[in-house]
C-alpha cells in the first residue's frame, strides 16, 4: 500500500470535511424538489450495497480488512461484485454523495470526486496489484469483465 490509513478513515475525512465546506463556504447553495428523497435514496442503496458486499465477504471466507488485501484467501466475482470492483468504496461513495444532497452545497460533488480520485491512487491500485499477483489470469478476466466503480 502506497498509504496505510484505513478507507473509512479516509471516507470519515471527507465526509467532514464535506460539512466544513458547506457549513462555512458562502455560496454554493442547492435546492430542489425531492433532495430529502434523493438523500434517502442513495443512502438506502449505499446501505444495502455495503451489507451484501459484506455478507459476500463473509461466505466466501475472505478477509474483509481493505489495509491487508495481501491476507485475502478467495476472490469474490458474484454477487454485488459482478457490477462493481469494489462495492465497499461505492457504498461509501454515495454516502458522500447522498451528504452532499443533504448538507445542499454544489462544492461537495467536488469533494465526492476527490474521494473516488484518492481511493484510486492510494487504494485500489495497489489492492488490484496484489489480487492480480494473488489470483492471476482470474483476476485480470475479471477486471476486463467488471468495472472499478459501477
């Protein structure tokens, strides 16, 4: 790992800091019919993407510590994992994205962006050079077969 911070603590980061910016910037302010619905929406699926990647996780045996990908014993392909790499960081993703609509403050797309840009660099490339290393040919089919993201 390029940096060892554990991804919720980078999420919780930004997270708060999504709250600085709206709270203290002057400008910057949204609203719109069914931003409450929206919020709702996103953080519902965020919430579901999470315990499914989790009881994936779980099922298969495997390590769920994205610190330690190197401790990894299965690769998990189905599932949620089918449509996403990493359904973990998505979730936190619209979290980030579901506080932006919520705290209402153009700027903190911004900020949700910064996070998928980080969680890249520091995370899920060094993550995907250790499961390419660990699984081989699966893992490179899988990658060409499933997005990063969604």
């Amino acid at each position: 790992m390029e940096l060892k911070l554990p991804p919720a603590l980078v999420f919780l980061f930004f997270g708060f800091f999504m709250y600085v910016v709206a709270t203290f910037l002057p400008f910057g302010f949204f609203d719109f019919f069914g931003r409450l619905l929206l919020f709702k929406i996103l953080a519902v699926l965020a919430i579901l993407i999470a315990i499914i990647a989790l009881f994936q996780f779980y099922k298969a045996k495997t390590t769920v510590d994205p610190t330690k990908p190197d401790k990894v014993s299965n690769l998990v392909i189905g599932g949620v994992f089918k449509f996403s790499r990493n359904p973990m960081y998505l979730a936190m993703l619209l979290i980030l994205l579901a506080l932006g609509v919520i705290l209402g403050n153009a700027f903190n797309t911004l900020i949700a962006a910064a996070f998928v840009g980080y969680m890249n660099r520091f995370q899920i490339i060094p993550e995907e050079r250790i499961l390419l290393d660990k699984f081989g040919r699966c893992y490179k089919e899988y990658c060409a077969l499933t997005r990063r993201w969604f």
